[in-house]
C-alpha cells in the first residue's frame, strides 16, 4: 500500500475541520500535484569553507534570491553568495568573526549565529537589528577563549519573517574547533534542511494550517542535496557534524549497520558518549557523530516523529505533523580495505556541572496555544505565546542578574511539543517531564514534549545585555513565541 503523504492527509482532513474552526478560509492548500523532482544520488558535497587565519575571519555574505542547485536541479531559492547552504565558517575558541551581511533580498532581513556564547549587543549578536533591502550591516563577534567547541550555525534572525527566510534557503554552520582534535580520518558537515519546491524549482509557501503546525517541506536535504552518496572505507573513523536546519521538523536520525556513537550535542562534547538512537534533534539542534564504517553500506534515515497535534484538544485528533514515514537522508557505501581495528573513543575534556551550584533565582515560563493570534497579519485562529503574551521587542520579559545562576523551569500548557532555544548563554538540562538526567548534557535547543516540562540551570556571565528566548518551530516564533532577557 502506499503510504499517504502528510499533504494528502491534511486535504483530506480539512473536509471535517473547516467548518468547524476556520470557516472554510483557504487555509488548507489544494494538494499539489507538481512537486520537483529531485535528483538523488550524486556525490556527498559540502559548502565552501572559510577558516579564520591569525584569530580572525572576515566574512561577506550576501543573501539573495537567485538560482541556486538544490537537489541537483536549478531552483529559485534564497541563499547566502549563490549557495545552498551558505559557506562553512571554522573558528577557534578566543577568535573575532567579522560578517558584513548584504540585503540583496526584497524584505528586511538580520543574521544570529545560533549557539555562539557572544555578545547580544551593539554590532554583536544583536537580533534587533533591522538591515532593511539594500543595505548591508558588519557584525563583529569575539568568542571567549574557554568558548566550548562544536557545531553551531547561523540563520537570519529578523522577527515575522525568519521561518521564510531559512526554508527559502539561508543557513550555514559555524564549527568551534576542539581543543584537543579527536582523531578521525574524515570529517564532514552535514546541514540537513527541508524546503517545498514546485515542479519549475520555485519555492512553495505553506498554507496558513501548515505553518500553524510548523511547515515541513517535500524535500529534506543534506547540504542542499537529495539523498548525497558517502563512500568510505572499513576500518575508517569519520566524525559528523549533522545541523538541524530544518524550520520545523524533529529528526530521529537512525545509521543502521554501522558504529554511530554521539560524542557531543549543541555546545562542547559529552560527558560520555551515547547511542544515536536516544537522541532526536528539535529544529536547531545538532549532533557530534562519530562514525565508525564496517564493510556494506547503510543508509543515514530520519523517522517520522510525533510531535504532538495542534488540534488534539478541540478535535480530538486530527492532521499531526512529523509522521509521514521515514526519510532517506544519505546513503553510505562502504569498501574494504585492510581492515585497521579501530580504538576506543577517547574520553573529551571534563563537563560542567550546574548541579552542585547554588541557585540564585528561579522562575518558570510556559509555551501556551490559545484561539486568536494577532500575528501574522491576523490571520491566525491560534496564538503562540509564553504565559500568553506574544512577542513585544520593546517589552522585557525576564530580567536576570549578572554572574549568577538561575534555574528555569520551562512549562508547556499546549497539545504539541515545542523547542525552547535561549541565546548566547547554554542551558544545562537537568529535568524531562520529572525524570533527572544523570549526567550534564549542555544544550542551546530544548525540547519541551506536549503538555508536560523541563528544568534547566543557566549561568548568565561573561555578557550582560537583552536578548530572546523563543520556540525553534521558527513559525511559532514568527506568530509570537518569543520573548526577551535581560541581563544586567
Ligand atoms: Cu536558531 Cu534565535 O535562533
Ligand atoms: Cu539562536
Ligand atoms: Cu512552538
């Protein structure tokens, strides 16, 4: 039987819910026919990469709407200088990043380099500013010296319009280098993103009901391909860097027949490393992969993930997003060769333990859906807030002191998971839904499941300034979900 594809579900869903919640507005998109055909299969690529010399990288990026090769066709798209991801940007720790971002876009538009334990202020991390078409803005970033390594990433950052932004194309990793390099014989970046494309390679916008949800396009790609093919050989260690890119979709990445191990997650590595199969990336997430290849071949799979429904509480079901079937992200074919024995990994660099701190403050924020959003033009029958107020840039919401620690508890009220991303400094998640974690997992994206809540612990130190909290469904956070910090 052949399974039937998210969009034919919502379609034939809408028949019994438009009436009933939205009156038959348009907001189901007619089931289209002509989605592009991508071509699979060809060679793994990646970006270009530019590395900083001397403790500093300059960086131009311009963000166009242009031709890009996206599945190995021409499509239409958005992207950072003429490609699909951006360039790859690697860094150290105690370096100066210098981006002069280019508006050749016909909105406004920003850049936030997502994880980066920067500054917020000023020509920093500063995702007020507005860099309207046209014109061009120059970031400067300093990472501290004891700046955690791993892979982090940047996207624009311009409220209303940053779920648009990225599924139309424009991402790109940062990698932090380790201090101490684990000893691989390959590594790769991996930015794995979905889009909509029609059958001439324009983008498609999702429906009104589709964004609610937070849209999940036709095609998932891997740097901006369908289905790359990796070649290595046995006996070979490779590490994966793997970015989450996607606007709203979790991904529970399976490798089956190989070694796959998790040495690190969204900022430093592991205390110890874990299985990747007990691990799901929220949107804005990623992965520290070290792959271990045996002989045979294997393919890279994301399985459908249930993230709850909008709908669960009025309908008693109705269209969920995230379980259309599993996703062949890449395929692995791997050679033999002589058949060297690979080590154990080695153990990273001692971790963090917010645990044995004392708490200087706590307080708790809750995701909350409610009827009638004022977002989006107000066209939206569903509000995305925290503790029901949506997004006001000139309103602070939290207000935290410096050098100290404070524990959040992060609730959800609502029928579907939501993933709480805070900037510039990273959360130690030290509570699921009542169950305590054993060991420090340091993260900048949170998943918060449906209707339940997490504790973090946060040390606000070595930059103060105001800065945002907000869901990585980045349509929830363009309808609202978001809010600010203070920290002074
Ligand atoms: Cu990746 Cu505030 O975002
Ligand atoms: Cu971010
Ligand atoms: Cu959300």
């Amino acid at each position: 039987m052949k399974p039937i594809s998210r969009r034919a579900a919502l379609t034939i869903g809408s028949a019994g819910l438009a009436g009933t919640v939205v009156g038959g507005t348009g907001l189901w998109r007619e089931l289209s026919t002509s989605v592009l055909d991508p071509v699979a299969g060809e060679l793994f690529t990646e970006p270009e990469v530019l590395r900083s010399a001397g403790g500093l990288l300059e960086v131009r990026l311009e963000a166009a709407l242009g031709k890009h090769e996206v599945a190995g066709r021409e499509a239409t798209t958005l992207g950072y200088n003429g490609g699909v991801p951006g360039p790859t940007l690697r860094l150290r720790p105690g370096d100066t990043l210098r981006v002069e971002l280019v508006n050749r876009l016909d909105r406004v538009t920003n850049l936030h380099v997502h994880g980066l334990h920067v500054s917020p202020e000023g020509n920093g991390d500063n995702v007020f500013v507005a860099v309207e078409p046209g014109r061009a803005h120059r970031y400067e970033y300093r990472l501290p010296d004891n700046h955690p390594p791993g892979a982090y990433w940047y996207h624009p950052h311009h409220h209303g319009t940053v779920a648009d932004q990225v599924f139309g194309g424009l991402y790109g990793a940062i990698i932090v280098e380790d201090d101490e390099e684990l000893r691989v014989d390959r590594e790769r970046v991996m930015v794995v993103s979905d889009i909509t494309l029609d059958s001439g390679g324009s983008l498609v916008s999702p429906s009104t009901m589709e964004q609610m949800m937070g849209r999940e396009g036709e095609l998932v790609l891997v740097n901006g391909a369908a289905k790359p093919d990796l070649k290595g050989r046995s006996g070979e260690r490779e590490r994966w860097r793997i970015i989450n890119a996607c606007t709203a979709r979790y991904l529970a990445l399976r490798l089956p027949e190989q070694r796959a191990r998790v040495v690190g997650r969204d900022v430093g590595r592991l205390p110890r490393d874990t299985a990747l199969d007990d691990v799901v990336l929220a949107p804005g997430n990623r992965l520290d992969l070290v792959v271990d290849l045996s002989e045979g071949g294997s393919e890279l799979t994301a399985m459908p993930v249930d993230r709850g429904g909008m709908m669960g509480q009025m309908m008693g079901g109705g269209p969920r997003p995230g379980g259309s079937g599993p996703v062949t992200l890449a395929r692995l074919s791997v050679s033999a060769s002589g058949n060297r024995a690979v080590g154990e990994i080695p153990a990273g660099p001692a971790v963090r333990d917010l645990r044995d701190d004392d708490v200087d403050g706590r307080r708790s924020i809750t995701f909350q859906m409610g009827m009638g959003g004022m977002m989006g033009g107000g066209d939206s029958p569903m509000s995305f807030t925290f503790d029901g107020e949506e997004f006001d840039a000139d309103r602070i919401d939290q207000q935290v002191g410096m050098d100290t620690v404070e524990e959040w508890t992060i609730g959800n009220d609502s029928p579907m998971d939501h993933p709480f991303h805070l900037h510039v400094w990273p959360m130690q998640l030290l509570e699921v839904d009542g169950r305590e974690l054993s060991e420090p997992v340091w993260l900048d994206v949170v998943n918060v499941p449906a209707r339940s809540q997490v504790k973090v612990r946060v040390a606000f130190e070595d930059f103060g300034g105001r800065t945002v909290y907000h869901c990585h469904i980045l349509d929830h956070e363009d309808r609202g979900m978001m809010g600010t910090v203070l920290a002074s």
